[in-house]
C-alpha cells in the first residue's frame, strides 16, 4: 500500500538501469485503497534529480455519467499479483520506447464516488515530446491489459462496465510507430 | 494465552502461515458412537437395510478430512498427504470406536481434519443406521495425538481415560492414492462479472482430473462444475496463466494459477 510519504518499493526496481547520473529512479507501482495526493506524487517525481526538464501527470476522475446518465458510485476491483505484474511490464515497455527518467503510477481500487480521483500516472523526460507520449502509452495500455474492473452504481441498480472500442483503437496508435 | 484465530479488535481472522516453517505434521482423533447391541450385531454381520455401514463411513470420513476448510471458517486449504479411517466394533462396549489420522507435510496442524473425519464419520454411521435404532449417541470426539509444528508433541494423558481406544490396528484401512495426493491442484480464480455470473470466486482441480492438462480441458471440466455454464462461452472471456495473459489453448501444470475475466476496464 501506498501512503503520501511512504512510497512503496517496487518489485520490478530490478529490471530498470541505473541512472546516467548514478541515482537510483524513482519507479512506483502502487494499487491502494486510500485517496493520493498528486501534488505529494510529483514532489515525489521530480526531488532527487536535476536532469529532468519534463513531467507530465495524467489523472483519471470518477464521473457522474458514463454508460449511464447518472452514476453514484464505482467500485474497482483488481487482480492481486497480476495487475502488479502488467503494470511494471507496461512501465517497462515505455522505457524501451522512450528515455524516462521516473515513472509513478497509482491506481485506486474500491469503493469511489464522482470527483474522486482514481489513477495516477507520472511521467519525467528531459523533454516534453518523451513525457507526453510515455505517459499516454501508459494510461492506453493501462485501460486495456491491466486487469482492473469497474463497477458502476446509480440509483437503477449496478452493472460492470463494458470495455469501449476507443480503448482498443488507441492501441493501434502505438502498433504503428 | 491469546486466540489465534481472534485479531486485535477481537474479530475472528484467519492466521497467517506464510512465515510458519514447514514440517511433517500428524495428527490422530477418535471418537465413538453407541447403540443397541442388536445394532451392532447387524452392524457386525453387515445386515444393514443400507447396505455396506463401515465402507461408506470411511469414504465419508476421508471426504471431510479433505473439505474441513469448507466447514470450519477460518481453517486452511490443506494438501493431506495421508488420510485413514479406522473403525472397531466393540462388543462389550456396544459402540463402535472411530480412529482417524492425518498427515500432511505444510505450515499448519491437522488435528482439525483429524476430528472432522470423526464427526462425519460418526454421523454417517448414524445415518446408515439409524433407521433400526434412533437412540444412538455419538460420544468422546478427541484429539489423541498431534505432532509436528512449533507445539511439538502432544499426546493425551491416558491415564485419567475411562475407557482407553483399544490399539489394535484394524485390517480395515484404505489410504488415499498417494500419487494423487501429493500433486499440486490447478487453482482457478474467477473476477468481476465472471464471478458474479458464476457464483464462484476460486475453483481448484488434479490436473489428473482433467481429460488432459490443457486450457481448453480446464474450460470444460469447469462448465460441468457450475450452474451457469454458458457464462464460460463469452467470446471476449480473457485468461492468464500464472498472471500472464494467453490465448487459445495452452498446456496447463500442477500448481498452476489459471484466472478467468471478462476484458479489462480500468484507469
């Protein structure tokens, strides 16, 4: 679990290299039930290095309408074990594409109303092209591989959300580079 | 002295065994049942309406032996390698005396499959009987023996019993195949609307249960488990083995982690 402030070391630490500079990247992987602070996330990100010129967050939110006008209410359930494992992959598949310098996700699983923040995904490059592409790698293939599921409440009753073709497209956005 | 299976707020939880070493471990229980001497004499001459008594509670016996997770809520999933049912008929004592012993190599102790595959066993006698004698008692379900772990040793203090188990080995016991018995199930895991579907969160089977070790096997032996098969058949069902993705068939090991779930929708 991952609280502000104490970050929880990821087992996949080992698959990244050292830094030019000789520190150690900041890489976390974290799958909680508590609120994150994203402000906390990028002081995080962006302390310890100077060799950064880019970062960029993404943060996805809980909405009041989705495949329903109005809902009142998710619940996100995850793989333990699994969705840790696909998302180092996917961490690591981007720094195969592109020069990261830190990366950190956090994903909420639970109990969330709208306006509540769900995901976190950072990203530090020394220039912005690198960042804004990595973080939208991430976020596209978080949405398709990772297994997380969400289940949407209104006042009609609940229903598990439907995977959406826009999702799978996104993909191919990456196949063709 | 604290209860294990209680936390810090006193609510039941189940141990923690992941850091417990693991160790041979034994454990006997006896209990027994007693009737009417005209019951046990059918009983003896195997002159029950329902047919073979001893043979049946034993079978029932090892089956609880084997499911007593399902029974006792906060007792683990155990992998027995060795599970025995012993039966004497004691004349002068009209009862029939119940031994059982198990034995597993793991973190935890068995004493509670031990006393399980008593108390069914007893009942099932109770059943196969009770039509010719509705007055039987079943009496003394006990540990007699545990070994292994970190409490070591524990034997009952023979001498306060009032009528100590006779120790004669009877001719009567049938272990389980061993080989059987020492490989690994497939653990299968279901999410989300699956699960909901299904009415089932995890499943486990011998990979020797299957018509052969394949994914596609997997599928249908789980189709013939559960009450909605047909939720099984959706086009878009993913699979990961070991918590990597596949598709298509694939071959499938003992202690294998197979999950099944609908596409993902996270983020």
């Amino acid at each position: 679990m991952l609280r502000l402030g104490l970050v929880m070391k990821s087992p996949f630490s080992h698959l990244l290299p050292e830094a030019d500079h000789g520190r150690q990247k900041i890489y976390v992987i974290a799958i909680q039930r508590e609120p994150f602070d994203i402000g906390a996330l990028y002081q995080r990100l962006v302390g310890e290095g100077h060799e950064t010129g880019a970062v960029v967050s993404f943060v996805g939110r809980v909405r009041d309408f989705n495949e329903s006008p109005e809902v009142t209410a998710l619940t996100l359930e995850h793989y333990p074990g699994m969705t840790e494992r696909a998302l180092g992959d996917i961490v690591q598949q981007a720094r195969d594409r592109w020069q990261i310098n830190d990366a950190i996700i956090v994903h909420r699983i639970g109990y969330m109303t709208p306006g509540d923040d769900i995901v976190a995904v950072l990203v530090s490059t020394a220039h912005r092209h690198a960042a804004f592409e990595a973080c939208a790698f991430i976020m596209d293939f978080l949405k398709t591989s990772a297994p997380f599921w969400k289940k949407e409440h209104t006042h009609g009753g609940a229903y598990w959300v439907r995977e959406r073709e826009s999702d799978l497209a996104s993909l191919k956005r990456w196949e063709q580079q | 002295m604290t209860l294990t299976h209680l936390n810090e707020r006193g609510e039941a939880s189940m141990v923690d065994v992941s850091d417990k070493q693991s160790s041979h471990r034994e454990a006997i229980a006896t209990g027994r049942i007693v009737m009417q001497p005209d019951t046990l004499k059918l009983l003896a001459d195997g002159d029950m309406p329902k047919g073979d008594v001893l043979a049946t509670a034993r079978i029932a016996g090892i089956q609880a032996a084997k499911r007593t997770h399902e029974l006792i809520p906060l007792c683990h999933a155990l992998m027995l390698s060795k599970v025995a049912v012993d039966f004497e008929l004691d004349i002068a004592g009209h009862c029939v005396r119940v031994k059982a012993f198990c034995r597993l190599e793991g973190r935890t102790g068995v004493e509670m499959e031990a006393l399980t595959a008593v108390s069914v066993a007893c009942l099932t006698l109770y059943d196969m009987c009770k039509a010719v004698d509705r007055g039987m008692e079943i009496m003394d379900v006990r540990l007699e023996h545990k070994s292994g772990g970190q409490s070591g040793v524990w034997e009952r203090d023979t001498t306060v019993e009032s009528s100590p188990l006779d120790t004669r080995e009877t001719s009567l016991e049938t272990p389980e195949p061993s080989d059987e018995l020492n490989e690994s199930p497939i653990q299968i895991r279901f999410f989300a609307e699956l699960r909901e579907r299904l009415g089932i969160e995890k499943l486990s089977v011998l990979p020797g249960h299957l018509s052969s070790p394949t994914l596609s096997a997997l599928k249908e032996w789980i189709k013939s488990q559960v009450d909605t098969p047909e939720a099984m058949d959706q086009p878009r069902l993913l699979c990961a083995i070991n918590h990597d993705m596949v598709q298509g068939d694939a071959a499938l090991g003992a202690g294998d982690e197979v999950a099944f779930f609908p596409p993902v929708t996270g983020g």
